[in-house]
C-alpha cells in the first residue's frame, strides 16, 4: 500500500520539483504569517510597558516587512529554478537599499533622529520649549513627538513643524513646566 505512497512523498518533499515547490512554498508562507503574527502580538502585549508606541509600532512593522522577505530569499535559495532569481534578487535589494538612502537622505535623516528622540526623551508632549525659527526665537508647547516631525504650537495658536532632524540637532531650550514634573 505504501509502494505509490512513497514516490508521491518523495516529490512532495523535493524542491526541485513543482508540487515539492509548492510545499516548501506553502511552509515558508506559514511560517512567514506565524512571525509576522508574534511579532504583532509581542508589540501588543508590550505596548503596556511603554509611555509611548510610536516606535515600538514602527519597529514591528519594520521587522514583519523583515520576515517576509527572509521568508522570499531563503524560499528562492532553497528551489533550486529559483536559486539564480534568489541570488539576483538578493543583489537587487542590496542596490535598491543603496539608491533608496541616496535618494531619502532627508527622510530617512527625519526617521532615525525620531527614533532617537522618541527612545531617549530629551522632552515630552505638553513641554514648553523655545526653539530659532526663520521668525525668530519662538515659544511653544511640544503638541506631538512622531518619527518624522514634531509639533508646537505657540502661545499666538501658531502651529510650528519641524522636522526631527533638526530637532535633534539644534540647541532646544526647555522651560520650566507649569503643572508637571
């Protein structure tokens, strides 16, 4: 009874055959939606822990894009037709990444020094702090901290952006709280 079962598992189980990609496409997919899931569930369950999520939300997001595509590279390795596209693919995103930072120099710039701003906390939303604008030397209050921009706004309702990367490298004088600690 296992004499035509045995050839069958034997496909089943090859890479180098199309039902045997199938299955190692189908396994790979799996385990793909199983990390991307507890990932997200790692972020939920510590989302409790931290004041803020910003960043403990980005970095989820970035490591499920992450497994996916480990997912797509070692699938494309491991299929021997595939190997070359693996091998080619690999060296795409390698120079893709390469004309992506030259090209989103600033935005990227924005995004890691929102990161660090959000992780080391130099001030907090509700925060007076003054700040050089082209008008001049501005009052405001911190309105929000995201990873690309934060915003003030300033005792005349003016709304005041400004892009982390500056944020993160000029002189901020914070003022005194009225209320909080």
């Amino acid at each position: 009874m296992t004499d035509w079962l045995d050839p069958v598992l034997a496909d089943a189980l090859n890479p180098g055959t199309v039902a045997g990609s199938f299955v190692y496409a189908l396994l790979f997919l799996i385990l793909a939606l199983v990390g991307s899931r507890l990932i997200r569930l790692f972020a939920r369950r510590s989302a409790a822990h931290f004041p803020d999520v910003t960043a403990l939300y980005f970095i989820a997001q970035l490591l499920q894009v992450g497994v996916f595509l480990v997912a797509l590279i070692l699938y494309a390795q491991l299929v021997p037709p595939l190997r070359s596209f693996g091998t080619a693919l690999l060296a795409g995103v390698s120079i893709t990444s390469i004309l992506i930072g030259l090209a989103a120099q600033n935005t990227l710039a924005n995004l890691i020094a929102g990161l660090a701003l959000v992780l080391y906390r130099p001030f907090q939303v509700g925060d007076q702090v003054q700040l050089m604008t082209p008008k001049g030397l501005e009052t405001g209050t911190l309105v929000s901290l995201k990873l690309g921009y934060t915003r003030l706004r300033t005792t005349a309702n003016e709304q005041i952006i400004v892009p982390n990367s500056v944020m993160a490298s000029v002189v901020i004088i914070q003022l005194p709280s009225t209320g909080r600690e």
